[in-house]
C-alpha cells in the first residue's frame, strides 16, 4: 500500500445494543478491501461512545478483551487541514508533535442500531460534505422507527400488519382503552419496542398479563411500542436492494430460520459457525424456497419500497409471510443489513469487494450530486438588515 492510496474510512462499533455485530460487519468489509486500491483507516466507537483508531482495530482477535483495546487504540475526531479537508486527526505519541491528519476520501458505515444507523452519523457526513455509504438521513431515521417505516409503507399502499402504537405516557394514561384495542387486534400478539434491531425487547405474547410484562420490558428499551397482530403459520423472506432511487436491484431472496417461532438476537447472530462470519454463520435458506411467482412479487416490491424510503446503497427488506395465503406484509427496512447482505448478493455473481467497490461508488456519485445542486441562495438580506437594524426583524422568516 502505498503512502499515496486514498484514505477509506470504516465506522463502526457505536453505543447501540448491536455493537458487537457492527464489529463482525466491520471485519468483513476491511477484510474484503484488504487488496483494495485504498488505505483502510478505522474509526472505532465504542460502548461508551469514544472515538478511536488505529491499525489494532482492524483485528477481530483483539476485541476479546475491549478495556485493553480501548487503551491501545488512539482518540480520533474530525478536524479540517491547512487547505480545508476534512481529515480523521489523532494525536502524535510525544508531547510537542503534531498531530497525525489524513484526508478521508469516503466513509464507508458499518454500524448497526443506534445513532450509527438512525441518520445521526450520516447527519455529521453531511454537515462536513463527506461522501458516506448506504442511505442518508432520512431514510436511515425512517428505517429505525419500525411505527413510522410502517405509516410510510400504508401511504403507499404496500401491505402492512394491522397494529397500534403508544408512548409510555398514554400507556400510563390510557392503560385499559389499549388493552381493550388489543383484544380487537386479538392475541396472540407481537410486542416491539419502535427503534431497536436484533431482536431485542421483540415479544409474542397470547395473554393480557404476558402482555402488560411484554409492554413494561419494551418501554425500559424505548419511548414507543407498537403492538402488531401475529402471522401464523409464519414464513419470513428477506430481499436485498442495491443502487439509488433511480436505479436499483433487487437480489435473491432468502428465507432465515429460527429455532422457535420468532426469529431471536440467539438465532440471529449466536447459533453456529465461527464468530467471524457474523451474520452468514446463522440458518439461512438462500434462494429462499418459495415459489417463482412469490419470489418475484417480492422483489418487485422490495425495489418499490427501497424507492419510497430514498433509501440508497444497501438495504434489506423484511417481511411476513402468511404461509396458507401467501399473503406479503412489510416488516422492517435494514438501511445497514448486517454484513452488507453480501451473501445474497453473492448469488448475482457479485463478490463482497465488488458490492463495496459499488457501494463507495455510490457513496462518491450522490455525494457529486448533491453538490451539483445549488446549495444557496444569494440574497441581500443581511446587508438590508445591517443597514436598518434589527427593528422589524420579526417576520423575516
Ligand atoms: N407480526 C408478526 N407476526 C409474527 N411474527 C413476527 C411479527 N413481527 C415480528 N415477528 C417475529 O419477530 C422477529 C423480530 O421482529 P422484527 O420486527 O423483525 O424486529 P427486529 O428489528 O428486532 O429484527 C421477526 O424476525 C419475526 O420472527
Ligand atoms: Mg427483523
């Protein structure tokens, strides 16, 4: 690698409760770019927040002991240059050296959950013009808040499960008018707390007492619960989307398998396999074995919704299947699948390090794009207002 190799960044780790398969994901990605034309630099957060680099990072062995990791590793940030680029800075060893700058030519985003995949992290790349891949920021908030992904879906006429959501104060507030709506929905019911992933705090429950534990569980993870009326007999197909709103692909389905009835964070990401394969290592059936018509349903339909959310770069769809009627609903769109969906993609003879290559692409082509567009708007309202004062201000906007 030479010294003159664009700087790529991975972003990942993050304070979300899926750290540790954002760092599966991460390992996967800077080993496929390993004998890529860039030079990898990891930027590291970790459970507590802290940002941090350093070749050390890039070795999955070393996340064994986190504390002794943490200490290895430098504290990183942002920062601008001498002729204005942003550049990932970290500190020299040594008192009176300079601090070490390199200039980041693209961000590659490898966080799951939290605020490395709800828009926020993106909102920083915005705020300093860094090209970053996967979906910007609305799209990434929409596909973390499961209530306003599915309201977004119902205006657009893609089929969702019946359901109803609250916040803690109408539950505390109006406990008996939501448990009488979900007699209605009728149980057994599914219980989920609106922005996690993996699973976490997402229960099935058949009676009012499981119920209001099911509720009380999800609101110490979240401010709002959506409480959904369960598919059963239940199929779930997963699909894979590549590209922009303008031009996407859809990939082969796969159906994954659980060991009981909901797919659990255990089935996701701890059932088999080495720990480095991440989410490949789970049970997964890839092309899912569901017939052609139903496949290709599904993928039209994925493509739709990757277009309604602006989503862009990679996303996965997730959806319930009734299995008598085959009857699709939307359950969830994955802005940042775990380990980028490779495997699926695998399937359209693309390997890993193309889908990046393709990724980043992406992530340069938007970036350009936007920058295309002109970003303001030449008035001379301060002058106008610097001349008169502030008097009559009010009303200005
Ligand atoms: N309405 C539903 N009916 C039946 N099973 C469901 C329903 N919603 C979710 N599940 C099961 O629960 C699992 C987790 O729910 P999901 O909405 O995908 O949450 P997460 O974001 O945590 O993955 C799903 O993979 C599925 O197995
Ligand atoms: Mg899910």
């Amino acid at each position: 690698m030479t010294e003159q190799a664009p700087h790529l960044v991975v972003a990942f780790g993050g304070v979300s409760p899926e750290h540790e398969v954002s760092v599966l994901t991460a390992m996967q990605v800077m080993s496929a770019l390993s004998d890529s034309k860039y030079s990898i630099l990891p930027l590291y957060i970790s459970k507590s927040g802290q940002w941090l680099t350093g070749d050390i990072l890039k070795e999955l062995e070393q996340y064994g002991d986190l504390d002794a990791l943490i200490q290895q590793a430098s504290p990183c940030y942002f920062n601008r240059d001498q002729l204005g680029r942003v550049v990932l800075e970290h500190p020299k060893k040594g008192l009176f050296s300079k601090p070490v700058q390199q200039a980041i030519y693209a961000i590659v985003v490898a966080f799951h959950g939290g605020a490395g995949e709800n828009g926020s992290f993106q909102g920083i790349c915005e705020q300093l013009d860094l090209p970053y891949t996967g979906s910007g920021v609305l799209a990434s908030s929409l596909g973390m808040d499961k209530v306003k992904a599915k309201q977004l879906c119902e205006a657009n006429r893609i089929p969702v499960t019946s359901s109803l959501n609250f916040y803690e104060e109408d539950w505390d507030r109006h406990n008996a008018t939501i448990l009488e709506e979900v007699e209605q929905l009728g149980y057994p019911v599914i219980v989920k707390p609106s922005s996690l992933g993996s699973s976490i705090g997402v229960k099935k429950v058949d009676t009012q007492s499981a119920l209001i534990k099911a509720v009380e569980t999800a609101f110490r993870y979240d401010a709002q619960i959506l409480i959904e009326e369960s598919i059963a007999p239940l199929i779930e197909i997963n699909c894979a989307v590549l590209g922009t709103p303008e031009s996407c692909i859809s990939s082969v389905c796969e159906r994954p398998i659980g060991s009981g009835e909901a797919l659990s964070f255990a089935d996701k990401y701890q059932r088999g396999g080495s720990a480095d394969k991440g989410m490949v290592s789970a049970d997964r059936v890839i092309p899912a074995d569901i017939s052609d018509e139903l496949s290709q349903e599904i993928r039209v339909l994925s493509e739709q919704i990757f277009r309604v959310f602006q989503a862009a770069g990679v996303a996965r769809i997730d959806y319930l299947v009734q299995k008598d009627t085959e009857k699709v609903y939307f359950n969830e769109i994955n802005t940042i699948p775990g380990s980028f969906s490779y495997y699926l993609w695998e399937h359209s003879k693309l390997s890993f390090t193309d889908l990046l290559d393709q990724l980043i692409e992406t992530a340069i082509t938007v970036h350009q794009q936007k920058n295309g567009r002109i970003l303001h708007y030449d008035t001379n309202l301060l002058s106008d207002k610097a001349a008169t004062g502030l008097k009559g201000l009010k009303g200005s906007k």
